[in-house]
C-alpha cells in the first residue's frame, strides 16, 4: 500500500519536475537584464522553500522526540535536517553562480544569505552531532541542538536586517515578477517541494529501518539465538528498484535540463553568426545557466548515490542477520 | 526550591572556584594563552590607530572567542575525572544548580581573561574609544554571558561526543553568531564614536534572556542523556 | 539489556554477578538513575528510584571525588547536596571506614585503598537506606577491601540493603545473603549465599 503510494509520487513528481524544468527553460520570458541566467531562480527558490519547510519538520520533530521519545519522531528529524542540508546546498550554490553574474559578485552579507549560510551550518553540525555522539544518547543531544537552531534563526535574521547597514543591500527576492514568471515559479515550487518531500520520506524509511535493525542487533546479543527474523523492514526499501529509479529520474532530468539548455545555445549561435556584444552577452549568460543546472544537479545525484549505498548496506546487514 | 537553587549554586560556584584555586596550573596556562593570543592577533594586523579603531572590535572579540572555547573545553573535565558528574546525577540537588554554578565560574574566569588581554589590546595599538567608553560594561559582560552560557551547556553535549574538543566550537560558534555580530558592531561603534551601540545592548540582553532559558530548560534532558 | 523484572527485598545483601557485558554495571547504573531503560520502571522503597536520590548511596569503580580537595572538604561539598550542613555525621562516617577526618591532605595523594574508603563514606554519610556499589573493590589493597565489606555487612545488619557488583565473590561469600547472576543482559539465576558460608 505505501509502495503504491510512493511509487505514484515517483511518477507525479517525475512529471512536474520535467514540466518545471520545461517551463523553466522554454516558456518562461527571457529576463530584461539578465537574460538566460536568470533562470537559476526557477529552482533556487524552490530549493530554499523546500529547505525551509524541511527544517522546520526538523523542528517540530524534535520538540516531539523531546516530549515523547518517539523513534518515529527521531527518524523525521533525522530526514528533514539531512535532505534540508541537501538543498540548502544548492541555495548555496547557485545563489553565488546567479549572484556572480547579475552583481559581479559570488558573496553579499545581506540578511537572506546570510540566515541561509548560518542555517546550513547549524544543521551541519547537528549532522556531525549526531554522527559523533554516543549510541543512546545521540536522538536526545541532536534534538537539544534542533531547539537551539530553531531558537537562534529568527535572531539571526533580525541581527542581520537590522544591523549589517554599512553593506549593500542589494534586491534579492521576488523582483517584480511578471505573470507568467509567476506561474513557471509556482510550477517548479510544487515540483521541486514534492521532489524534497519524497527524497525525505525515503531517508525517513531507511532511518526506521536502520533503526530495526540496530534493535536487532541488541535482542540477538542478548538472547544469542536465532530468531524468526520476522523483521518488518518496510516493503518501500525491499524493493531496490525504487532507488534506482530515483537515481535514474534525477539524472534524466540533469541530462535533459543540460541538453536542453546546450541546444538552446548551439541554436542561438546559429543564429547569430556575427559576434557582436549582445550575442556575447548572451553566451555567457547561458553559460551560467549551464552552470547552474550542472552543479545543482550534481548535488541531487550525489545525495541520492549516497543513500543508495546506505540502502546497499542495510541490505548486507539484514543478509548477515538471515545467514546468522 | 527557588532558594535551593540558589543555594546549591553558590555551593557549587565556591567548590570551583576553591578548585581552580587549588591546581592553578589550568589557570596559569590559560592566562599565558591568553596574552600569547593578544601578542600574535597585535603583531599580525598591525595597523596605525586610525585603522586599528576600525577593525578591533572584531579583532578583540575573536581573541576572546578563542580564549573562550579553550577555556571552556576543560569546563567539565574536573567533573568527569573521577567520574564526579555521576555522584551529583545521584545527588537529590537539583541539575540546574550545577549549571548555574559551572556557567557563573567559567564567566567570572573569561572575564578575568577579558580584563587581562583588552588592557594588552589598548597598548599595543594605542587605542583610544572615541565613544562612550562605559558602554564598554555591558557589552562585555552581555557578550560574554552570552558565550559562556551557550559554552557550558554545549560542553555538557560534547561529553558524550567522540572527539570532545571539536565538538564544543563546532556546535557553539554557528549559534552564537547572531551574538558575535552584536559585540563586534557594539565595540566598533563605542571605539570609533560612530553610532549607537545602545540597540545591540539590547539585542545582547534579549540573546543572553532567550539562551539562558533554553539552556536551564533542556540542561537536565541533555545532563541525563544516557 | 533485555526484559528483565526483578524483586529485591529490604535489609539484604545482593551480590550481582555475571560475566563481562552481562549487563550488571548498566542495572546498577539503571536503579542509580543514571540509565534510563527504554521501557519499564524502577521502584525504591516504593518510590520511583528518581524521587528516593536522598536514600540511596552510590559508589562505583572511580573514587567520585575531587582529587584537589581533603577529605572533609570533599565530603562537606556532597553534604550540601543533600541538605546536610552539620559535620558530624560526616565525621563519623569517615570513622567508619577507618579515614582520619582531620587529615588535611588532599585526596589525590591517598592510596587507592583510603580513597575507596572514602568514596564509601561519601556514598553512606546521609544514612541511605540502599547502597548501590559498582565494582568498588578495584585495585584496592586486601585490608581495605576486607574493611569495606565488614562495614558494608555492618550495614546491612542495621537494616539497610545492599547491592554490589563485583568479580570477586569469594571477598563476600560468608558477608552477603544472595547473589543475581546476569547473563547476556537478562536474569539467568539467583539464590542464596549462606548455603556455601
């Protein structure tokens, strides 16, 4: 039953991602002056919002592990600090590639930023936490931190906006968006909150399972006898293909993204023959397009990668315990 | 209760500072460290006292920040010799007095630092605040509350952390940014006479309000972390 | 540690013994409070062990105690904790187990021995009703360790009860009344002591 479900979403967002990623290409408006670049921002944004919303799972998990000492809750915080971290990262990324271009510079103080850099490395080191903390006590050390975190990133965003005046503040944020950007921006923002959403449900399943089979472990230590391994580990993560499909959606649609986008171009040049400085401008903006997309993308592959070798070894694991 | 806390604390701040009296070599060497720091920071940047005026408030304040944390990582370390921690948890005294007490010592012991190593600063750059210098006070007494309080409580996580000396700055200089960014534009404006450093006070007082509840809150979860 | 329900009774001697990772020191710590089981209560006299800290006394393989500090300032410190202002009982717990209160040196230049004795004066000054004992025998000299066992028998004739984890059985088998034996992290055997005496 949750297969099913999960499998549907896989199919959803598989959908919408290539319906953003084609808007976001094609159908969106060239920029007035920062022409193709610009469109970094229909997956930027959609990465910082999903980040957020999954800090704040983090959040709300955490005061729930607190109260309650629920492992359910300690697996959601696990999922939502891990896959926010992931897409911070690429707020972090292509914000300076963006940046680059439309300012000239990589880095700005501004309050955004800023609340982003000291958010990511918050829960960098709520990760680094939870690695290097003792068996037992870890759920409730990291979740003491979640607190901190969460109480910390209101200030740090007030401490900014108020006191960092002697830098430029230059106009990040939804510039005056028409219409139709508009759309293609609330189009990605579905698809890719969907795609964090479900890349964060599957971690949430391989922290239960892990889970299990830790408990595992102890029971077999303590009674030394083989057990009916009636282990329910989730059907979601039994069924291999499931990752690999994810794997393989996220670097169709790196690949097609950057096949679009170097179509585009070879396009655009053909039709220039002349190089005159508007078609150089032109160039290099979609060289930072390209850019974009490379790096970001790269990010989303390497995370799903990494989680498809935690899955590799949980299954080792799980084969051990069988054959034990 | 309130006053068995308050009690308790004082026990326990008087135990640690008797302690830190009796083996003075920790303090001894984190006085030595603490002049060796201002030395190396004043001989690095070298800067005429127009510029000096501009930067120090940075300067001083990640001087006291990494004096801080060296401090700090030894904060519980007599307590876990000798498994101390243990015989307090079985203790009927309240948890809370004993973070108290921690966080008042190693206040009182990074401001002695603090007053030892900003006269040194003043020297060697010839420093002179155009501003209201007393509104030096309470930025040095908010700010290092503010550091010590989030210290000791993260100290207390580190203990049950591989590589605990890591753990400590790791986990405290993200969070306590927001903090550092109110010092070092406070100081700035007291030494260079430009603007007000008053709202940062503020700002400095309701940080150190926030972390100190929430530390006192969760101290007891995180003490007993097992 | 697996499913484990045990009944102990007032005013005995327990002797927990098992072979490493059995699980004795992580029961102990368990009833001390300092462990939390993932399921289950603890009871002490009634209470849940976290409210009846001022009846029980701890004392584990470490001395507990500042090494910078005498013996009666160690002992004066961990009176506060418990509300207790006056120095006599501290005294005369550090009688009992053979320490000069007047001695003003400080503990980390004793004997492994004399600071064993007293970590155990620190753990019975307040005259709790259990004493929880982790191993407290390590590396202490034979006459120490005899004299400790005598009082902890002592003790345990005045009406308290004792709980001791230790490898070394033989020390105890005429002094104490029953041994748990822990095997794997569950209870794999009890009995009573005097039957070898």
């Amino acid at each position: 039953m949750k297969n099913r479900l999960f499998f549907l979403l896989l199919a959803v967002t598989a959908g919408l991602l290539a319906w953003g990623t084609y808007q976001a290409l094609y159908v969106a408006p060239a920029e007035a002056t920062m022409g193709d670049a610009q469109r970094i921002f229909y997956y930027h944004v959609p990465a910082a919002t999903a980040a957020s919303l999954l800090f704040w799972v983090n959040f709300v998990a955490s005061i729930w592990y607190l109260w309650k000492r629920s492992p359910v809750a300690d697996a959601i915080a696990v999922a939502g600090a891990e896959v926010g971290v992931v897409f911070f990262s690429v707020v972090l990324i292509s914000g300076p590639i963006w940046a680059r271009y439309a300012w000239g510079t990589f880095w700005v103080w501004d309050a955004r930023l800023t609340t982003s850099l000291i958010l990511w490395l918050l829960y960098v080191s709520y990760l680094i936490l939870r690695k290097s903390s003792e068996l037992g006590s870890t759920s409730v050390l990291a979740a003491s931190l979640a607190v901190f975190a969460a109480m910390d990133m209101p200030i740090v965003y007030m401490s900014n906006r108020w006191f960092r005046t002697n830098h430029p503040q230059p106009m990040i944020g939804t510039p005056n968006l028409n219409h139709d950007m508009q759309t293609v921006l609330l189009w990605n923002m579905l698809a890719f909150c969907m795609f964090a959403i479900l890349i964060a449900w599957f971690r949430f399943e391989l922290e239960r399972t892990s889970q299990t089979i830790n408990q595992l472990h102890i029971r077999k230590a303590a009674q030394g006898v083989s057990m009916a391994m009636l282990v329910p580990i989730p059907a979601l993560l039994s069924a291999k293909p499931a990752m690999l499909l994810l794997a393989k959606k996220a670097a169709f649609f790196g690949m097609s993204a950057m096949f679009f986008a170097h179509k585009k171009l070879t396009m655009f040049l053909l039709q220039t023959s002349g190089a005159d400085d508007l078609a150089h401008e032109k160039l290099v903006q979609h060289h930072y397009m390209v850019a974009g997309y490379v790096a970001v993308w790269t990010i989303y592959i390497g995370y799903l990668l990494l989680l498809m070798n935690k899955l590799r070894k949980l299954h080792q694991e799980e084969r051990e315990m069988r054959a034990s | 209760m309130s006053l068995g806390v308050a009690r308790l604390t004082s026990v326990n701040l008087r135990k640690d500072l008797r302690l830190e009296w009796r083996s003075r070599d920790v303090f001894n060497s984190m006085l030595f460290f603490a002049l060796l720091v201002v030395v190396v920071f004043s001989y690095v940047f070298d800067a005429s006292a127009e510029e000096a005026r501009r930067m120090m408030g940075g300067l001083i304040w990640i001087a006291f920040l990494f004096s801080t944390i060296m401090a700090l990582n030894q904060s519980w370390a007599r307590e876990l010799r000798n498994g101390v921690l243990d015989a307090y948890r079985v203790s009927p005294a309240p948890p809370e007095a004993l973070f108290l007490g921690k966080c008042l010592g190693n206040f009182l012991f990074v401001l002695l630092l603090e007053c030892l190593m900003a006269p040194l600063f003043v020297i060697f750059y010839n420093l002179r605040a155009l501003g209201n210098v007393w509104l030096l006070l309470p930025i040095f007494l908010l700010g290092t509350w503010a550091l010590v309080v989030n210290g000791t409580f993260f100290a207390v996580m580190s203990i049950r952390t591989r590589s605990r000396e890591l753990m400590l700055p790791l986990l405290l200089l993200p969070i306590s940014i927001p903090a550092v960014l109110m010092m070092v534009t406070a100081t700035s404006a007291v030494l260079t006479g430009e603007g007000s450093p008053v709202p940062q006070i503020k700002f400095l007082a309701g940080y150190c309000v926030i972390f100190t509840t929430v530390s006192f809150l969760l101290f007891d979860t995180v003490l007993n972390a097992e | 540690m697996r499913q484990l329900s045990l009944e102990l009774e007032a005013g005995r001697f327990y002797v927990l013994r098992g072979e490493n990772g059995a699980g004795k020191s992580t029961l102990l710590r368990m009833i001390a409070g300092l462990s939390e089981p993932t399921e289950g209560r603890i009871l002490v006299y009634g209470l849940k062990n976290k409210e009846a800290f001022p009846h029980m006394g701890y004392m584990a393989h470490a001395p507990l105690l500042y090494d910078e500090l005498s013996g009666m300032e160690n002992l004066r410190f961990f009176a506060e904790l418990y509300g207790i202002t006056a120095d006599e009982p501290l005294m005369y717990a550090m009688q009992r187990v053979g320490l000069d209160p007047n001695l003003k040196r400080r503990i980390g230049q004793y004997s492994q021995g004399m600071r064993q004795r007293l970590s155990l004066a620190r753990a019975i000054f307040h005259s709790p009703r259990l004493l929880l004992l982790d191993e407290p025998f390590s590396n202490v000299d034979p006459d120490s360790a005899l004299q400790i066992a005598r009082l902890l028998a002592a003790m345990r004739d005045e009406g308290n009860t004792i709980i001791l984890v230790t490898h070394q059985v033989g020390l105890l088998s005429s002094l104490a009344d029953e041994y748990v034996l822990m095997s794997r992290g569950q209870l794999a055997d009890r009995g009573s002591l005097k039957v070898h005496a």
